[in-house]
C-alpha cells in the first residue's frame, strides 16, 4: 500500500497557492487597464494583466502536477 508524499503535497500546495491571488489580480488588471486605454500606461498594465493571467494559469498547471504526482506515485 503506497503512501501520500506530504512533502511533495506540500510544494504542490504551495504552487496553488501561489496561483491563488494571480487567479483574481491578472482579470482585475485587465479590467481596469480596458476601461483606461487612452491612459499612457495603458500597454504596460495590459502586459502585466495577462503576464499574471498566464503566470496563474502556470502554477495551477505545476500545482497539480505535483499533487497528482504525490498522491499516486
């Protein structure tokens, strides 16, 4: 009978954590960068909002990788 690996549980955790706030900030950003586009800041707040909406979408992918790979390896 195999057993959880705790510790990689944990880092996976850790990675959905991580992935957790970017899930809510990155469409948020995205938002507000939108309804501004006559703002100058407009091109680097629509890179940062879908740099943070990617970078979600990577730690979720990585996070249950690892959890999937802890619960049944």
């Amino acid at each position: 009978m195999k057993h959880t690996n705790k510790g990689l549980l944990l880092k996976g955790l850790k990675f959905l954590a991580g992935a957790l706030p970017l899930s809510f900030i990155g469409p948020v950003v995205l938002f507000s960068a939108a309804k501004n586009q006559e703002h100058t800041w407009f091109i680097p707040v629509m890179a940062f909002a879908i740099l943070a909406m990617a970078a979600a979408v990577y730690l979720m992918f990585r996070g249950i990788n690892i959890v999937m790979k802890a619960l049944f390896e």
